[in-house]
C-alpha cells in the first residue's frame, strides 16, 4: 500500500490513546523484542475512530506476599500495601508505570490496560499482620498505584485489606486521587475513632481540562476537593498532597491548590517534583508533544534545572525535591504558600497502641 500523504502517525495514536495518558507503547528496557503496530494494518479510507480501541485487561497476580518494604529516606512510611499494579487512572508522569516493565510489559498503554489484580491480599495481609513479629506501624495504601483505581469498585481488596487492619486496629495511611475512597466512610470512621488513619487527596492543577488530559481517568479537582470535604465532615484527618509539581506547567498553580485544600477541610500539606524514571521521561515527552506542545521546551528545560542538566536522577533525597536555584524558589514558595493556606507539614501519626494480636490481648507486645 503507498504511504500516506501525510506522514504523521498522529491520527491513529490519538485514536489508540483515547481516554489514555499514553498514546504509545514504548519498548520494555528488558527485552529485546519490540512488537509494534503495523502502519499498513490500516488504510487511508478507514476512520481510525472507528477501529477497536485498547480496553482494559485483568491478570490474576498470585504473589506470595502482600507487604512491600521501603528503605528510602524520601519516602514517610515502612511497609505498603499494592493491590493492584498497573493502574487504570493512567496518569501521564506516573513514576510507577516503569515498574511494569519487570512484568515484561511496557510502561505506556500496557501500564494502563493491563493490571494485575492481587485477589489473595486479605488473606496475605492477614496473615502478616498475624505473626509473632508484626511490629505494629501504620500501613500506606498504596505507595505505587492508587489502591482506589476504578478497577476497586469491581474487585473491593482495598476495602477487605482495610477491613483485617481495622479488625487487627493496626493503623493506615491512604492516598489517593479517587472519590471511591468515600464509599468506605464507615470503616474510614471506625478508624478514625482510635486515632487509626489519615488520608491524603493528589492534587495537580485545578485546570479540568489539564486534568483530563493529564489524569485521563481519575477523578476531576473538582470532585477531589468535595471528596476532601466529605472526609473532613466525617472527622476523618484529611491532607493534600500536590503532586506532582510539574515545573512549567503546574507550578504557578500552587498557592491556588493549596488554599482550595485549605477551603475543602484539608489541615496539612506535602509535595513531589516530577520525576521521569526510565521509559516515563518518554512517555512524558511525547505527552508533552501531544498535548502541550508550545510548552514543550520550557518544562524540559526546568526539570532540567532540577535535575542537574538530567530529565531523572535517581539519589535519594534529591530525586522527589530536585536540588538548585529553582528547586529552592519551587519549595519557597510552596513553603510560604502553605502557610498563608494555614495548613500544617504533616498529618498527626496515627496511633501504634490500639493493636490487639490475634488471640492474645492488645498490644501483647508490651
């Protein structure tokens, strides 16, 4: 077939990349067989609209633990829990989408359309929080994806892992982007009465349509800020975590994001520059080419400035702040912003003491 007139693949990607934050699958930096699409599989006279888009797929995940431990000084918590990976949200500059590449996937669409689902989580939580040697600590959900993808709804191993914490009271910290996580009030209130939990809402920009295309299938600023005001009325500690800060595109939004929080009943606030670890910065790049290109230059030019004259470094303690001039005036003026909002650094620790073990007495450990 001859080539088309116009050499551009955009039509096809932007139809493959429908409701997606990727419109490509770049190749797994572990494998050295690409499969790519056939530009001749279609014809110029057929509507790429009109062809199948990528639909979501689940994969049962048979881990053997459910606990994953983190050893970085950048990170506030010890242990995570991930009931999913890969995550439907398909956000544009999620760092997590390189971890697919371990499962000899790809970190663009495969990251959002194929998900594994850990059906056995309860049960493994259970069953580590369970052993003579659980060190009662407050547990994050997630760490990587969001434990409230809309797959959740379906599958509920958030709620049911929530639901051994609180029968065991060991404490939690839940961050999302979802207003999914207000269908578990109830347990989010239990929770709450023995000083077990504190959540907190992502925010990247109130502009909905930076949103949408950003953050193609979470839910709008709009939404999180009314689901933060219907954690705080619940008594439930509520914070705001902007991020990520996205220089050159997001950063002048933050005395803004910042004081809507404030106005939703968030008390506390925290942030992460963008990081673009292995195929994301690509990813990220050709995001920026589809849907900011006259800003192209000057985001890259500002991670840059970030980053050392690197898209991504990885040393702890500099790669979610950056490090220069302009990461200094970024945190500045997040610091002043933050004030002026009246809102704290950190949520309150939730509390260790209330754990009970299984068949013994609480907190046998003292």
């Amino acid at each position: 077939m001859p080539p088309s007139s116009d050499p551009s693949p955009d039509p096809l990607r932007r139809h493959v990349g429908r409701g997606r934050g990727s419109t490509i699958n770049p190749a797994n930096r572990f494998v050295p067989v690409k499969l790519a699409v056939d530009p001749d599989a279609w014809s110029d006279n057929e509507d790429p609209a009109e062809l199948p888009a990528p639909t979501t797929q689940f994969f049962d995940d048979d881990s053997a633990s459910i606990l994953s431990r983190n050893d970085s000084p950048d990170v506030p918590f010890t242990f995570g829990v991930n009931p999913y990976r890969g995550c439907e949200h398909g956000c544009a500059y999620c760092y997590a989408r390189a971890y697919h590449d371990y499962l000899g996937w790809s970190s663009g669409l495969d990251f959002e359309t194929k998900i594994l689902v850990k059906r056995r989580a309860p049960e493994l939580l259970r069953a580590e929080l369970s052993k003579p040697t659980w060190q009662p600590t407050a547990i994050a959900f997630s760490g990587a994806t969001d434990c409230y993808q809309p797959c959740e709804r379906r599958f509920q191993l958030t709620r049911q892992c929530l639901e051994v914490a609180l029968e065991l009271r060991n404490p939690v910290g839940i961050v999302t982007k979802n207003r999914l996580v207000t269908r578990d009030l109830d347990l989010l209130r239990d929770f709450a009465r023995w000083e077990g939990v504190n959540v907190l809402i992502t925010l990247t920009s109130l502009d909905p349509d930076l949103a949408r295309k950003l953050e193609p299938r979470a839910a709008s600023p709009t939404t999180r800020l009314d689901t933060m005001r219907q954690l705080a009325d619940a008594g439930i500690p509520v914070g705001v975590m902007i991020a990520p800060i996205i220089p050159g595109l997001t950063d002048h939004e933050i005395p803004s994001l910042l004081q809507a929080a404030a106005d939703a009943g968030a008390t506390a606030a925290n942030r992460i520059v963008l990081r673009l670890p292995h195929t994301v910065k690509d990813l990220f790049t050709d995001w920026l080419d589809t849907h900011a290109p006259t800003k192209k230059a000057r985001v890259l030019s500002r991670v840059r400035e970030l980053r050392g004259g690197e898209l991504n470094v990885s040393q702890w303690r500099t790669r979610m702040r950056g490090e220069g001039p302009h990461a200094d005036n970024l945190h500045r003026l997040f610091e002043v912003a933050r004030r002026r909002a009246g809102l704290v650094p950190s949520l309150p620790e939730p509390n260790v003491s209330a754990f009970r073990r299984p068949g013994g007495t609480q907190l046998d450990l003292l």
